[in-house]
C-alpha cells in the first residue's frame, strides 16, 4: 500500500521499480544475476535513457504482468521495453529503458560483452 497514493493509485514512479525487479529476474534467467556481476566484472550496465507511457491507472492490489523484451542491441547499449498489463490484458503501461556498457575505470561507453550481446540478441 504504500506504493500508492492517497486514491489508491500506484504514483507514476513506482513503476520503474516494478520494472528493474523484472529486469533483474530476466538478467538472472538469461545467466547474468546483477549482483556477481557488479562485483566481479569491471563495466557497468547503467540506464540512460527512460520512457513511460501511462494507458490506465494501476490500483492497489491490483494483479499485474509485465512482459519484458529486448527490442534493440547496438555496440555499446541495449534497450528493454515492459508491458504491464492487467489479468484480462489490458495495457497499462508500455516503459522503455535503454542501458550502457560503461567501463568502470574510465567511466567511458566500451562495447558489450559478446557473451552478453549473444543471450541478449
């Protein structure tokens, strides 16, 4: 409840956090768990650009299914895009996130790894 407001509608930035937890269980179904990923490798998979488009409002208790794919896989970045959608499938929210491949040392944009990009595509 606490995600909600007062009307029991989820505040619009909620949803980014639904989304990332989708993220993070679709990064460890593909082998790539977030958390031994940022401790052990030296790039980063940062978002850096976010878009949210809001059909229908979420309520409290409410049963959701986000739908996660990749739509685009480029040299350094790949871009998630999420469907919430309600138990008859109605759209709810269409989120696209793009990420980077940032060096941790230089902070610079350095291509994916090509064991990524290969699960990833």
């Amino acid at each position: 409840m606490h995600h909600a407001d007062p009307a029991g509608k989820l505040f619009f930035s909620h949803l980014f956090t639904y989304a990332h937890d989708a993220y993070e269980r679709f990064m460890a179904s593909i082998g790539w768990p977030l958390e031994p990923q940022c401790q052990t490798n030296d790039f980063i998979l940062p978002i850096v650009h976010a878009a949210a488009n809001y059909k229908a409002p979420l309520l409290y208790g409410m049963e959701v299914e986000i739908n996660l794919k990749i739509s685009k896989v480029g040299e350094s970045t790949f871009t998630t895009v999420y469907k919430f959608l309600d138990v008859d499938g109605q759209a709810l929210a269409n989120l696209q996130l793009i990420h980077c491949c940032v060096d941790i040392e230089t902070g610079q944009s350095r291509p994916l790894p090509e064991s990524l990009r290969m699960v990833l595509e």
